[in-house]
C-alpha cells in the first residue's frame, strides 16, 4: 500500500507547516491548504485519504467545506476531523451533525491527533468503505450506490478494468503496481471532470477493477477518453527498453518468459433503457460481461 493522503486545512501558517513536517515524518503524503475554497479544488484533484479540517477559515468555515465535501458523490466518503478553536458543545454537535469523523480542541496534543487520524481511516478501510492504495470508494459504498440507481432511469454503469496489470506487476514489483492503480484513479477523477457531470460516482471495485456511475447520455464519451487517454499516458509507468521494444518480458510458469502487450483498459456499459435488473448483483455481472466483449473485440 502507498502512502495516506493527508489534507490539513488550516489559515494558521505555523499550525500547517507543523502539522506537515509532523505527519510527513509518519510516513503520510501531506497537502496544505489555507482556505477553504483551495480545500475543495485540491480534493477534486487528487482524493485524500482523510481531512483535517479547521472550522475558522478566511473565506468559507469550515462548517461549509464539510458541506460541500458531503453532498458531493466524489467525496462524501473521506473522513474529516475537525479543528476547533472552543471547546463549545454547539460547536462539535455542527460538526457531528454534518458527519465530521472526530473533532480535536486547539491546542491540541498532536500525539492525540495523530491517533484520531490513524484510527478514523483504519476504520474506513476496515468498514470496506475505501480502498486502501487509491482512496476511492470501495466495497459497501458501491453497493450502497447500485442500490440507489437500481430505482432510478436514466443512468449508466461503466466497468473499467487494466489489461495485463498482473504482468506488469509480475516485473515491475507490488509498488509500481500501486502507482499505475492511483493514476488511474486519477484519470478517471479527470476524465469525469472533464467529460462526466458533478454528481457522477468513481468507485473502486478491487485489484484492477474501477467503476463509474454516470448519467447515459454521458457513457459512451467518457468510454472512449477513458481509453484513449489510459493507452496514452500508461507508458510513462514502463522503463525505456520496454517502451522502445513495444512489449513486456514476463515471467511465464514454467520458468520461461512470453511477450506481454502493454497495459491497455477494457469498458463494459451497462444502462436500464438497455438491460433490467432483478438485483444489484446483475448489474456488475451485465457490466463484467460487456466488458469482456469489449475486451475480446479490442475496441
């Protein structure tokens, strides 16, 4: 597993670098932000594991950033504790209400925060509701999602998966693995972004496997970016040799190597004006199935 994904949103300068060199030294991949609106651009860029959150900020509280953070399908999952200046029952009632994780008091014991920041995301992982490496929303969240669209119309799944991943790993090693899975979840992030509405959900379904849930008109563009920009900008995870030579060497069973292509991304798009569902269990089986079919056309 990579690094965790730390966002301190805090105005006080020396409080953030503090908490930074802190944090940076347990190992954590730490971001700072000092105002709220730059909280919400960063998250949109790259999804944090966790948010600790100030609730006196310069421009937006902190009250309205958890707001924004919840009522977002992107980010309603990412636990947030809060930093508040008052040891004020209102205040952490607001913040419990709006669904903050924990609250610590300033000034605090960063001994004490370190410890709500460790078990706030084991909790997280360990309820399935975030995959560890890419910090999307995994296990009970998408069921909760696909149960929520299972009602509704106009709506599409997209099953995305890596081609040859196990091969890459097999060697590039586990941690380069790790690498290719978060700038994939980013991809996604960007393509959604780009091609995508505000309200569409990224998942991560396990291993190699993501999912989007978007609205049907968007499907079929965000596919085919999906793929383009994957085939693209994947090379830059193989070394010169390989990217000269167009394939992987790989070991095979019996000891000896077989030529494996590129990495390379299948979609499978599954709708209700296309298919019906009994369960949510068929949606992911229609979904893997179109994107098998999309693997073996090589579209």
């Amino acid at each position: 597993m990579g690094k965790a994904r730390l966002l301190v949103v805090e105005d006080d300068l020396d409080i953030g670098n503090m908490l930074k060199i802190y944090f940076s030294g347990m190992d954590f991949d730490v971001d700072v932000a000092i105002r709220g609106s730059e909280a919400l651009e960063k998250t949109k860029q790259v999804l944090p594991h966790l948010i600790v959150l100030d609730i006196m900020l310069p421009d937006i509280d902190g009250y309205e950033v958890c707001r924004s953070l919840r009522t977002s399908m992107r980010t309603s999952h990412i636990p947030v504790i809060f930093l508040t200046q008052r040891d004020e029952r209102s205040d952490k009632l607001q913040g419990l209400e709006l669904g903050a994780d924990d609250y610590i008091t300033k000034p605090f014991d960063i001994e004490e925060l370190k410890l709500r920041v460790q078990g706030a995301i084991k909790r997280s992982e360990r309820e399935s509701l975030t995959d560890p490496r890419s910090g999307l929303p995994a296990g009970r969240l998408i069921e909760d999602q696909l149960r929520r669209v299972i009602r509704e119309k106009d709506w599409a799944l997209l099953d995305a998966r890596i081609n040859n991943f196990e091969s890459f790993k097999d060697v590039y090693g586990f941690v380069a693995g790790d690498d290719v899975l978060r700038f994939t979840a980013m991809l996604i992030g960007e393509v959604v972004d780009e091609v995508g509405t505000t309200s569409d959900f990224i998942g991560h379904a396990g291993g190699d496997n993501f999912i989007v849930i978007t609205k049907e008109e968007k499907a079929e563009a965000l596919k085919a970016r999906l793929k383009e920009r994957f085939d693209n900008e994947v090379l830059t995870h193989y070394n010169f040799m390989d990217r000269q030579q167009g394939f992987v060497q790989a070991p095979a069973a019996d000891g000896t190597t077989v030529k494996v292509a590129f990495m390379s991304m299948s979609v499978g798009i599954v709708s209700p004006s296309a298919n019906s569902f009994a369960d949510i269990r068929e949606i992911t089986e229609l979904a893997a199935e179109a994107r098998r079919q999309d693997t073996a056309s090589g579209g």
